[in-house]
C-alpha cells in the first residue's frame, strides 16, 4: 500500500502527518490487501492567515473496487484527521462489500439461468 501525506499551510507538519499515518493506517488495516494507495492532503484552509478551518481529505485507491474519497472540516486538525479516518473506514467497508454483493448476485444468477 502506497501512502501519501501532503501537509499545506500547516505548523508542526511533522507531528500532524505521523498522526495521519497512524490513524489511517489503523482505519484501513483490516483493508490492506484490497488498498493500492492512499493520498491524505491536510490544509489550513485559510492558508498563511491562520484561520480556524482545517480539512483533511483522503483518497484511497482500491483494487476492483475504484477509488473513495472523504474530508472532513474542523477547527482542529488533529479531530478532522480522526473524523475522516472514521468516515473512511466505512466508506471503504461499505465500498468492498458492494463489490462482494455484486459479483455473488452475478454468480448466484448465472447458476439459476443454466
């Protein structure tokens, strides 16, 4: 699994994306073997100004599967990173199970038609 963290605008950029390695990490462990790539892109939203709006957006690439993406908007980075970790766990469990959905109601009618 590739990864990817850009921080834009952001103090303390290293604690933050070891934070974002960890918590994404954890969200999509039970996933690694159908994850092909994740890129996180963490930003102050009002750039060099400082404001209070954060957002993390995740883009996780999945094999069979295309790709999903969530942000998530918060004052506090460190939260918008742990709230789309959890918005992503189960977009991406949702988004496999689909796919498993899918190919048994296939299969299930393939025999059902011979």
């Amino acid at each position: 699994m590739r990864f990817d963290v850009r921080c834009i605008h952001l103090d303390n950029s290293e604690h933050v994306d070891r934070h974002a390695r960890e918590k994404f990490a954890a969200a999509l462990g039970n996933f690694s073997g159908r994850v092909e790539r994740v890129d996180v892109v963490l930003e102050d939203l009002h750039g060099t100004k400082h404001g209070v709006e954060r957002r993390c957006t995740i883009r996780v690439t999945l094999s069979g599967a295309g790709e999903a993406q969530v942000q998530h908007i918060d004052p506090d980075i460190y939260h918008a990173i742990e709230e789309a970790a959890r918005r992503m766990k189960r977009t991406v469990r949702r988004r496999i199970n689909r796919r498993r959905d899918i190919a048994h109601h296939r299969s299930v009618g393939a025999r059902h038609a011979a």
